[in-house]
C-alpha cells in the first residue's frame, strides 16, 4: 500500500500490520524502521483537521533523549488524495496490560520483575501526563493499551490523536472516546463525543494507572460476598466508578471486600494512601466535590519520584526473592500474604484483605510538604537519567524529572494552566496533605 503526505512525498506501507484497534491499524514504513503509520478504517469528521492542528503545532515528544509522546509528523493521503491516517515515529515497547498480568509481565523487561519495576513505569505515566498538561492538552483516553514499555521501563504514550486541545484559532478538538474502567465517574454513561475531557478526568485515569501498578488491583475491583445476598451490582467496575463504590474507602457498603490479590494499601508510604484517597474515597452524593480534590499528574510525580528514590532501602523477601517491598510500613512479606490468600481461596477458605477499618490511611507527620528543596524544578538536572541501586542488575531509567519548560506555541484551550492559576508544587502539597 502507497500513501503520500500533504507535499506528495510517498512512502510505501509493509503488508504486515504492527497493530491493530477498533478504529485503525498501524503499519511499518519500507525503508524507515523510526516512522510507522497509522491508517484509520474509517476516517471520521473533523479527524484530519484535527491531525493538521496537531502536526502545525510540530510539538516535541521526546523529552531528556527518550521520546515519551509519539507526536503526529504527517498527514497521509491515497492516490486519490482522500485522507487516510497519519505518520508517527516508531517505539518498541509492550502495552501497559503486559505489566499488570503477573504470567507476562517478565517477558516486558531485561530482568525478572519486581515491584521497583511497577514503581518506575509509574513514576514514567506520571511524566508523561505532567508533560502533556504543561504543554496544554488532555489525554482524554487513558487506555492501557496505548502506552507502551519497553525493557527498560521508559513508557511512550502512541494513541496522541485522541488528545483534546482547543488550537490557535480557538476550535476545541474533543477526544470522543474511552476505556470505561479509566473514565472518571463525571463522564461515565454520557456521549464521550459531546463532552469534555479535562485535567481532572486525566487526573482520575492516572491514578487509576498507578493504583494498579502499585497494588496489582483496580481500585474499583470488589470482591463479592454473596452468601445469602442475591445479585449484587458492586462486580461490575464500571458500575462501582459511577458511584463511588471501592473497597478500600466504602467500609459502609455491605456485600463487598478487597480482592485477595491485591496488595494491602499499608504496604505503600503514608503520603501515597493519601492522595489515592483523595482521588478514590467518594460517593453518588460528593462526585462533583472530589473532582477538585484530585491528586494532579505533578504531584504524583514527585511522590513517586521519592518512592523511588527510596528502592536501595526496598526488602528483598527471604523466601521468594522476586517479592521487593518497603521495609517498616509492614511487618513481614505483603507478597507472601497475597500468595498465602490465594492459597487459602483454592483450599476453600474465606479470607479477609486488611481495608480501611485495619490499614486506615494515617495522618502524615507534621511536615506534611517535603523540604523545598526536594521539590525545586531545578533539581535534579535536565536529561538526569536514574539508574537503579543495587540490587537491580537492569536499569530502569526515569527519563524526565524535571517539568518541560514553558512552550509559547502551546494552545490556550481549557487543558492550560497559566499565570496565576498555575501553583507551585510545594504549595499543591500543602494543599493536598493539609486536610490529612
């Protein structure tokens, strides 16, 4: 297959697809392993105006040498020139869903997983959409298969022509789609190609993301204690992130309990509980009053820069060495418990995951904001790639530490903070952990 950009250059397509979704497939370029392709099925109205906005903007993914956001290089046209897809650059890489399934997510990096490794990729999810905000745009469709992970932990975001953005000429671009178990409760069961995604939504997916990683559970996962209760709704996530129902934070919902796979939140610093807590701890009645109180992506970069900063002192089980897990917030292997619950389960035991009764989240020590200086934007150094402690034999960089400077070209839709709407991070902190 031959398509040709807007200036008639024509790059031949590979018959082999590289991927494929529900709207698109993605193709390798002959003769130019950095570019692929993607090609829609059927292109939808006002997608090619929205690709022009995007390549006009000719907006840098690659932050600190690692490109983070495979950023739209140019419009492609068949023969005929009907607008088909556009060219992006080429990431190698397995979707974030490899990471969270314990049976494949050893195939996704240079060595055996650990629990580092979900802190890295983390901590990477958060870059980019502290990156993605600061340049003016939304994500819109957090979708764990559009982010990529390659062997070294470095994460790109490839689905960018869902972003949402308003451009130079004050047309709003809308994402139009999503995931419904990353869609904040606000959207949930609306036309998503009439309504807005925002920083807050963005903000609700991410931590979702981390949740994940962090525990190997949705937040919004329950399981059912259905003995002598008919047909309860609380199995369907979807359901239970419409209405606030998560068993970690509703203890007054009877009929539901934490997954027995799950890591218990008295695992994670104090500071992390919190700001889930922030994000997830809602109900029907107080959706629209903890939209405000979401943690937002640069927060939880920071936290999770300073969990992983923090890895050299991460306890290596001695019985299962593949279980790493921060020594003094629990007392023994919080893996071996999960193992020793799931065993239970298959033997047919009831078992009880500690919630919010047992692992309350604890109000921080007094300095509820770290030191200044840990949180300067100066610190550490632009293109400071992290290299792992011992005992990590791969490295698991973290490629961008520091915000991405200003971008004067950035559009001023409703995804840009400016002027005295932006606030520091110390002052984010302050405001976050105050309430705790």
């Amino acid at each position: 297959m031959k398509v040709y950009t807007e200036e008639r250059k024509a790059y031949e397509l590979c018959a082999d697809t590289l991927g494929e979704g529900g709207e698109s497939k993605i193709y390798h370029v002959q003769g130019d392993p950095s570019v692929c392709a993607k090609i829609y099925k059927t292109v939808k109205p006002e997608q090619e105006a929205k690709l022009r906005a995007m390549v006009n903007e000719r907006f840098n993914g690659v932050v600190d040498g690692h490109l983070l956001i495979a950023w739209p290089q140019h419009l492609l046209y068949d023969g005929n020139g009907n607008f088909v897809g556009y060219l992006m650059p080429f990431q190698k890489g397995s979707p974030l869903f490899m990471v969270n399934r314990p049976e494949e997510r050893d195939s996704v990096f240079r060595t055996p997983y650990d629990w580092g490794y979900a802190v890295a990729v983390a901590y990477n999810i958060a870059s980019i959409v502290a990156h993605t905000h600061e340049m003016g745009y939304v994500v819109g469709d957090m979708n764990n298969a559009n982010f990529l992970v390659d062997d070294n932990g470095i994460v790109t975001i490839i689905d960018v022509d869902s972003f949402e953005f308003t451009d130079k000429t004050g047309h709003h671009f809308r994402t139009g789609v999503g995931l419904p178990e990353y869609v904040a409760p606000e959207l949930q069961g609306r036309n998503l190609s009439k309504n807005n995604f925002t920083i807050a939504t963005d903000n609700f997916a991410l931590a979702v993301h981390i949740f994940i990683l962090l525990t190997g559970a949705h937040p919004f996962a329950a399981a059912l204690q259905t003995e002598g209760k008919p047909s309860l709704p609380f199995g369907d996530q979807i359901f239970n992130v419409t209405y606030g129902i998560s068993p970690w934070y509703r203890d007054d919902v009877e009929g539901i309990s934490i997954p027995p796979y799950a890591l218990e939140l008295g695992a994670l610093p104090a500071k992390v509980r919190t700001a889930f807590r922030q994000t997830f701890s809602y109900n029907e009645k107080t959706i629209r009053e903890n939209v405000s109180q979401r943690v937002d992506a640069s927060i939880w970069k920071q936290l999770l820069y300073d969990l992983y900063q923090r890895r050299s002192t991460f306890e290596h089980c001695r019985i299962n060495p593949a279980h790493v897990y921060l020594p003094r917030h629990t007392v023994g292997c919080p893996f071996c418990r999960i193992d020793q619950r799931m065993q239970a389960i298959l033997s047919g035991k009831q078992v009880v995951v500690p919630g919010p009764s047992m692992h309350s989240t604890p109000k921080p020590a007094v300095h509820t904001a770290p030191k200044p200086a840990a949180y300067t934007v100066s610190q550490p150094a632009a293109h400071t790639v992290l290299q792992p402690a011992a005992p990590y034999a791969a490295s698991v960089p973290m490629p961008h530490i520091t915000p991405a400077a200003p971008v004067q070209a950035a559009p001023a839709g409703p995804a840009a903070k400016t002027g005295t709407q932006k606030k520091s991070l110390k002052e984010k902190l302050l405001g976050i952990f105050k309430k705790s």
